[in-house]
C-alpha cells in the first residue's frame, strides 16, 4: 500500500512539474513574439490579453478538484490558448522580413 501511495504522489509531482513547464514555455513565447516581431499593437494587446487568460488553466483544475468546481475555467483558459497561438499564428505570418 506504501508503494502503491509513494507511486501516485510521485505521479501526480511529475504532472505538476510538467505543466509549470509547459506553462512556462508558453508565456515565454509568446512574449519573445510579440517583443521581437513588428505586430501591431492591437494584436499584440489582445494576444497578450488571452494569454494571460490561459495561463488561468492550473487554478481552474485546482478549484475543480479541490472544490468540485465546474470545469469552465479550464475550458475557457484552453481556448484562449489555442486563440493566442493561432492569431499568433497569422500575425506572424503577415509580417514583412527583410533579406
């Protein structure tokens, strides 16, 4: 039964590394994008706007299970993500580069 706990802890560690990971990952990019690239500033306040939305996605799972809470939090910082880097996306790919 020790194992068994010791193994689930050790599992659940790992996840919560990952995601700050994964989190941290994502706000860096998108900040090195919207610092280094000419996008505009509306894009750039908008981008910036849902991004911070997303990174909402650990307290949304952590109200979920502690508190039982709705997942909407999770869902609607989840799209938001998918939102940034897909206007990211096209934003990026509008710009001029010079040779």
């Amino acid at each position: 039964m020790l194992i068994g706990k010791i193994n689930i802890v050790a599992s659940f560690l790992f996840v919560a590394a990952l995601m700050l990971y994964g989190f941290a990952l994502f706000n860096i990019a998108v900040r090195r994008v919207l610092l280094h690239l000419p996008i505009s500033t509306g894009t750039s306040r908008w981008t910036s706007g849902l991004a911070l939305v997303g990174m909402l996605m650990p307290l949304g799972i952590l109200t979920s299970l502690v508190v039982g809470m709705l997942p909407i939090v999770i869902i609607i910082s989840g799209i938001s993500m998918i939102l940034t880097m897909g206007w990211l996306t096209v934003a990026v790919s509008q710009t001029e580069t010079s040779s």
